[in-house]
C-alpha cells in the first residue's frame, strides 16, 4: 500500500519553515519546536520518502528537487487548512472565543483529520473507532480537540443523528482537499522516482460524454499500467459535491451555460448536436417527417428537469413553435435509456455521438428530422485552484485530442 505522505504533517511543517528560511536554526525562530527537534523531523521524513529533502551547503539547507516537489504540495495543503480556519470562523453560529490566527493549520494532526473526515461520513463515534481501529472515548476525545483548535462548533448531536454546521462543512471540505495535496504529493513522488503509480477518479454525467471518457481512460492506462482508474456517474450536483470536496478528480460533460461557481472552471471540449433516435426497424424509419412538430403525440424519453440535455430538449420543440410532450419517461442512465428504447417504440434527442456504436451496429437508428436550438458544449469541469498532476494532465490530453477527432 502506498506510504501516506499526510501521516508526516508535523514534519512538513518542518520543511517548509527551513525552505522559507534556509536553516533549522532560523526555522526555530517561526515554529515552537527546537533546532534540533526541526532537524529530527526533517531526517524522519527523508528517511520515510527515501531520498534527501535538502541539500546542505555552507550557505544553508536548499531543498533538492524532490525538496522542491513535496513543499509545493504540502504549502497547498495548508493553504486549504488556513482558509478552512478561517472560513469556519467566518461561518461560526456564535461569536467563537480569541483563537491565535492559523492555530488550527500549525497544530492538527493527521490523527484529527482523518478522524474528523471518517466520523462525517459514519455520523457515528463508535462506527467511526470501529473504521479506524480506536476506541470510541479517542474519537471523542479528537473530534473535541479539532473543535478546540478552531475555536468554533463543527456539528450537532440530535435523536435523529449528528448534522454538520456550516463551519463543519467547510472543515470538511478543506480537510479533503488537504489531504488530497498530499496524496499528489505521494504521486508525484513516485513519478519522479520512475513509477508511474496513483489514482484517477473521473465523474461521468450520463447522457453527454458517451464515449469519450472510456477511450481516454484506455489511452491513459496504456501508457500507465499501474494507475488505478475509477469512472463515477451521477446527477450533476452530485458529482459537483464530490469534485469539490476531493473525491473525484474531473467532472466530464455536458457544460453549464455559466460556471456553478468561481471555484471551479469549465473547459469546452467540442459542440454538440441533437438528434432524434430510435430503435432499428421502428414504425416510423423510412417515413417524411417534415418537422419535429409532428412528433409530438409520440412516447418520448426526456433527460431529467435540470440538465442543460433537458434544457435543450424543451429548446428544440420550442423552435418549431409547438410546446415538448407534456408526458415523458425520464432516465438519466445511458444504459436504461438503450434498453427501453429497443425494447419499444419510443423516441429520444440524444447526440449522434453518443449513440455512434449502437447506431454503426443496427441497433439504434437517427430518424431524418431537422433538430434545431439543441447546441450544447461537452468539456471538461475542474476546481478552479487544482494543480494537475502528471496522470491527470494525461487524461486531459487523451481528452483533447479524442475531442479533435470529432470535429
């Protein structure tokens, strides 16, 4: 199992005080440890990595370039910390007590903050001991220590669970995302070193990247074999949540007419079209059909209320001036949506694209109606602040240039 770099936060609190001043004797100066508590923790953590940190020199300790790679990570993690402090302190339900500014990122521990992470997922101390191997009086005992060093209340215990406040949420986020500098870290480490080693998570929306996403992944996996890929689907807020808490990498899709936000960035791939798909050998193949205005009395399958699909479903029969079908079936999964639609004579817009294989194998075929106001963008949605690694620059080449080729 890869070494967790994020089990070593003390020490790199080390490292990036004698990075900013050059020796452990200084360092001393800016952190409550000794000089040689400071060059203790700096050989634990050459010792864990396995190759120096910093180069010793008569003019002072300069970080290698792995020095160099694991400071940059590990000044964003606590970047993410010291923002997290201070928006829970913004966030806070009451006016919370004089707590030293930056107490939080210059004391937690690892211990803290995956405790804190795990317990918001189980809502429960004891299942929480249970997942990390503890008791339940230590999870307690940590979960009050994290709300001592930020001075602020994280959650509420009720009879019907525990819910996090506001302050909570936002701990929870930057945690994640602290974390996850780290766990770049542990990846670039391992490139460096030859070993093209990590994680990939890739949210999916259904029913816009088709194709796209899977042939990435194969061009990806074939230059790194031992990345470990996962591809996660789900409703857009969904996998928004979880983009912008860490848990998955890059959201691929259909792209919002405006950025959710001015944490995250939307990268357009390539335009797309709609057009009107059914089954091989349905009842209506063959037949002029002079507009999409008469086609409204058919059985539709619509994306769900929300999507910009949906959006530009409606859009499409607005143009030829009649009002979409007031009775749809909604389906948000590709796969459902094939299924039923070879098994009856339904009708969908889907995109041309996304339905090449099912319609090059006789499966599927694209009605001849002029579908018009249906362009939408599929592209790429990240958190405005993330520094790609090298596995994730990969993928969004392998994206780039699959989406070239559809043009």
């Amino acid at each position: 199992m890869p070494m967790s770099l994020a089990e070593h936060l003390r020490q790199f609190r080390a490292v990036l005080a004698v990075c900013k001043t050059g020796s452990t004797s200084q360092a001393a100066t800016i952190l409550p440890l000794s000089q040689s508590a400071i060059a203790r923790a700096i050989r634990e953590l050459e010792t864990a990595v396995g190759v120096p940190i910093f180069d010793r020199t008569a003019r002072g300790m300069l970080p290698t370039t792995v020095g160099q790679l694991l400071s940059h990570r590990a000044e964003r993690a606590f970047s993410q910390l010291r923002q997290g402090e201070h928006e829970a302190l913004s966030l806070a339900e009451q006016n919370p007590p004089h707590v030293p500014a930056g107490r939080f990122a210059g004391t937690c521990g690892y211990r803290h903050l995956q405790t804190y992470i795990v317990f918001c997922e189980a809502r429960s101390e004891t299942a929480t001991a249970g997942r990390l191997g503890v008791s339940q009086p230590a999870v307690n005992q940590t979960l009050r220590q994290l709300e001592h060093m930020l001075g602020v209340r994280l959650f509420h215990r009720s009879a019907r669970g525990v819910r996090l406040t506001e302050s909570g949420e936002v701990v929870l986020q930057r945690a994640k995302l602290a974390l996850d500098e780290f766990r770049q870290a542990s990846e670039d480490l391992a490139a460096f070193q030859g070993r093209m080693r990590g994680r990939l998570v890739i949210g999916s929306l259904p029913l816009s990247s088709g194709a796209l996403v899977p042939r990435a992944v194969d061009r990806v996996l074939a230059q790194y074999k031992d990345l470990s890929v996962s591809i996660v689907d789900g409703t857009y807020d969904g996998l928004m949540y979880q983009l912008r808490h860490a848990d998955i990498d890059v959201l691929v899709g259909a792209l919002r007419p405006q950025a959710p936000g001015a944490d995250v960035i939307q990268t357009p791939l390539f335009e797309d079209t709609l057009s009107v798909v059914v089954r091989k050998d349905h009842p209506l193949e063959g037949h002029t059909i002079a507009g999409l205005d008469q086609l409204v009395g058919e059985s539709w399958i619509a994306p769900l209320h929300g999507t910009p699909a949906r959006d530009a479903f409606e859009r499409a029969f607005h143009a030829v001036g009649v009002q979409p079908p007031s009775t749809v079936l909604e389906v948000n999964s590709a796969i459902v949506l094939q299924a039923l639609l070879q098994d009856s004579d339904r009708l969908a817009l889907l995109s041309r694209r996304q339905m090449f294989h099912g319609i090059s194998a006789g499966a599927f075929s694209v009605l001849p109606v002029q579908v018009k106001e249906t362009t939408r963008y599929i592209g790429l949605t990240m958190r405005a602040d993330a520094d790609p690694n090298i596995t994730m620059k990969s993928f969004i080449h392998e994206l780039g240039r699959l989406a070239a080729s559809l043009v």
